[in-house]
C-alpha cells in the first residue's frame, strides 16, 4: 500500500453550517428547505426525531425527551450557526426556551430556533398583530399555539383548523384545500396577515396563491422557520 499525502480543508473555507431536526412523520419540512435554500452557501444537516402518527399535546410533549439525542446525532464535528426544531405545536408545549436548552446538551450551535418562535420574530419584524391562522389539527393541540402567540402580543381571533389528528393524512392536505381554506378565512376579517401552522402542511406553492387572493402577507411554519435561520445566521 502506498501512503497518499492528503491536505484538509480550513474550518473557515467550510460553508455556514445549519442543523435541522425533522420529526420522524414529518414529509414537507425536508423537502421545502431543499428549494427555499437553492442557491444559498449553506449546508443544511438534518436528524430525524422519534414522533408519533397522531398528534395531541401527549404526543407532543413526549417528543421533549429525544431532542437532546436527536441534535447529538448531528455530526459532531462542526460548528451550527443555527440549528432549528421542526415542529410548531410541539414548540408551543414545550416551550421555545426548553427546546433551545435541549437543543445546546448536546450541539454546539450559537443560535437556536423553531418555528413557533421564528412565526413570532418574522409577524413582529413585518408588524402584523393581527393574524389569521389555519392549522390542521384539534382544538387541544391548537390552543397552546393560539396561547403562544397572545403572550407574544399577537392575536389569533380568526382561526381555523382541518381538525385532523393523523400526520400522514396532514401531508396529503391538498394545495387547493390549503388555499381555499386560507381565502376563506380571511374573507372580511380584520387581520394584518395569515399564517398558516405545521411543518407538514404542502404551503410553500399555496403561499402566493393565497396572497394574491387575499392581499395580505401570508407565512408558514416551513417559510417562516427558514427566514429566521437566515437572519439569525447572517445569509
């Protein structure tokens, strides 16, 4: 065998970095930031996390065990400007600050999001207090989201959900539900903009489809979750 030289690559010749933690169930976040990042100098690293087929505030909950593990799983390696938490109920139960405490146990990342939180920043950065939210799940789950986003001084008055409980069936929610439901909503209500919640949920072609309709500035956990890894690591 002969013994090759080899030289290494400087830590600062290497792209920013990005963690992104993906719930097992989950089949739009993954592929969404494949195209809103396109282009970009970012290298995204995902892991996957344990989570269960239906979603109630148990389910959810659950899922504070394994986020620890699920970012340890992130190669270790390197340095994350930002790693994000892919699930917005899940935030809203566990709280943003719990995830990101989670999140550093076991990561070595300087900034830490999701997309409860990123919502929150991106409604303020853009002033809209008053949202209309169309959300794909049960009361129970909603609640706490609607909770979240009143503590932030954001109002939810007009809201609507699918009130469907099973993530297989969330992914599968029709581009065309997804916009008429939105437009619906909006109608004659007094909203700044709309936010449509859950990474699962196919919005990233609905988002200005329902814009035109509706003339309001329209935003989803998915896209809202990727502007703020952007902001927050300087892309």
């Amino acid at each position: 065998m002969t013994d090759i030289p080899y030289s290494l690559i400087p830590d600062r010749d290497l792209p920013p970095a990005l963690g992104l933690i993906v719930l097992q169930a989950d089949e739009t976040l993954e592929p969404d930031f494949h195209t809103i990042f396109a282009g970009s100098n970012a290298a995204i690293y995902v892991s996957r996390i344990p989570s269960a087929p239906e979603v109630t505030p148990e389910t959810l909950g659950a899922m504070e065990a394994d986020i620890a593990t699920s970012a340890h799983l992130l190669p270790k390696s390197l340095h994350y400007d930002v790693v994000g938490y892919g699930c917005t109920s899940a935030s809203a139960i566990i709280g943003s600050e719990a995830v990101a405490a989670l999140v550093r146990k076991s990561c070595n990342a300087t900034e830490v999001t999701n997309p409860l939180r990123a919502a929150i920043a991106y409604a303020h950065h853009h002033g809209l207090k008053r949202l209309a939210v169309l959300s794909p799940y049960l009361a129970s789950v909603n609640t706490p989201l609607r909770n979240a986003f009143a503590d932030s001084g954001i109002t939810t008055d007009t809201f609507g959900s699918f009130g469907e409980p099973e993530e297989a069936k969330v992914a599968r929610i029709t581009e065309a539900s997804i916009v008429a439901g939105a437009t619906t909503l909006a109608t004659g209500a007094d909203i700044d903009g709309i936010f449509l919640s859950c990474t699962n949920l196919k919005t990233l072609q609905a988002l200005p489809r329902i814009s035109n309709a509706t003339g309001k500035p329209v935003f989803s956990s998915n896209s809202a979750l990727a502007w703020h890894m952007k902001q927050l690591s300087g892309l």
